[in-house]
C-alpha cells in the first residue's frame, strides 16, 4: 500500500452537555455529576498529569464485540502513563463489551450518544476517570479513500478509537503490526488530553504544526499529525513504536507531569 496517511486526530465537540445527563435504561445514573467529565479537550491536562486533586486514574474501555483491544496494546498504554503522570494512587483498567451499534459509520455525537449511555465512570473525590469506546466501524469524517482516522480525543476525559480501521490495516502486511497501530494510537490520543500540543499543557518551547493544529512538528514523534506508509514500510514506526520526542516530554513536565 503506497501513499496511505492514517490520520491521528482531535475533535473539537460542542454539545449541550446539560442534556447528557438523559436517564436511559442503561447504565446511566442521574445521580452522578458529570459536568467534570464534560469539558473540552485539554481542560483536565493537569488533573490527569498531576496529583494535586486526583491521586489516581481509572481507564474504563467500551469496545464493540468483536473489537477487544489487545491486552499488550492496553499494558502499553499503562507503561506510557506511568512513565508520564503522577499518580500514586495508581491506574485501574476496567474493561467491557456491548454489542454493535445499529448505525453505519460514526458521527461525533453518535460516539457522544454511546458514551452518555454506557460510560459507568466519572471523577471522584481523588480518582479521575478516561472514557474510551473502541468503535466497528469508520468515522463518517473519512471520504478521502487514501486517508483514515484512526482515532480522536473529543472530550477532556474522552476519547474514541476506530478499531475497525486499525484491525484491517494491521492485517494487510505492510510490515506493522496490528498491535504497533493499535498501540500508537491510544498513546497519541492519550496524550491530546494530557493537553499535548499546546491544547491546556502550554509548551515550553515552540513545536506546534501550524498547518494542522494541536500535533507535533517534530518528524516521528508520536504526537505528529499523520503517519505514511509508504513502499510496505510505515515511515513513523519503522522498526520501533513512536516516542514522545523532548519537547512534548519537557511541556508534560511543566504541567505537572514527569
């Protein structure tokens, strides 16, 4: 496959948050207060990297049947974090399946729909919790047939994969593996809400792509806009996971993080 781009993105969502609190038959509880989880992207970069106010973390994954994230795609993601943020209290990893959406490809708010209705876990007195649905199909934003998105961060505590996406790239043999894309991408968008690039972690110095907002200029470092394959080869990952280069670790640090 030559010339694909797999887009790692970010969503920028309005919504009427006060209607999110709709009481369905599902696992949503009227009693919760969700504004905290509610924000924009960014808004909690040093809540989640800091323990100033929440000294843990809780990961609560919702995938489709089907489309289970890999365990070593998930321990990855737990290694970067504690590599990252200051949490004594710890990270827990609760995860999930329900069964497939009746819908066709997936629109913010349709994610947005799935989330008011199946998220169990919000901030508490000293735990912060991430919301994450990997989805069965694609995002409607993708038209171009050479482009994918493979994920996007779209709230400050959430997040959504395209798992249908990342499983049919890793099975075409270009020479990277399901688990490498799948891994990438739940660092990358991870990351968007520890506020990287300059989206609530102000950086340190300057390496904001101009050209497509909130990612990194820094060629190969996670938090780029878009990884090439190209030649049966992936450029960004090559025979190694990408890393968060210096700049995006020293902004981290500046906000609280390690």
């Amino acid at each position: 496959m030559i010339g694909k781009k797999l887009v790692l993105g970010i969503a920028f969502f309005s919504l009427f948050i006060i209607s999110s609190c709709k009481n369905d038959d599902g696992p949503a509880d009227p009693e919760i207060d969700r504004t905290a989880n509610l924000l924009a992207t960014g808004d909690s970069a040093n809540d989640l990297l800091s323990d100033t106010t929440y000294n843990s973390l809780v990961l609560e994954i919702v995938s489709v049947r089907g489309f289970e994230l890999r365990s070593s795609s998930v321990q990855n993601l737990t290694n970067f974090l504690n590599e990252r943020i200051n949490k004594p209290g710890g990270i827990r990893v609760i995860q999930r399946s329900i069964d497939a959406p009746q819908n066709e490809d997936y629109s913010l708010q349709q994610i947005a729909n799935i989330e008011r209705d199946q998220r169990q876990n919000y901030n508490s007195e000293d735990e912060i919790a991430v919301y994450l649905f990997n989805a069965n199909r694609k995002s409607e934003e993708d038209t171009d047939p050479d482009s994918f998105t493979l994920g996007a961060a779209y709230r400050n505590t959430s997040f959504v994969l395209f798992g249908s996406v990342i499983q049919d790239l890793g099975t075409r043999n270009n020479g990277v593996s399901t688990e490498q894309i799948e891994s990438a991408t739940l660092q990358h968008e991870f990351a968007h809400l520890l506020g990287l690039v300059d989206l609530g972690t102000p950086m340190q110095t300057d390496h904001l792509d101009e050209e497509n907002g909130q990612h990194c200029n820094v060629a190969n470092c996670l938090m780029n806009f878009q990884i090439t394959f190209s030649s049966g080869n992936m450029n960004m990952m090559g025979s190694s996971d990408p890393e968060l280069d210096p700049l995006c670790i020293a902004d981290l640090q500046a906000n609280g993080g390690r």
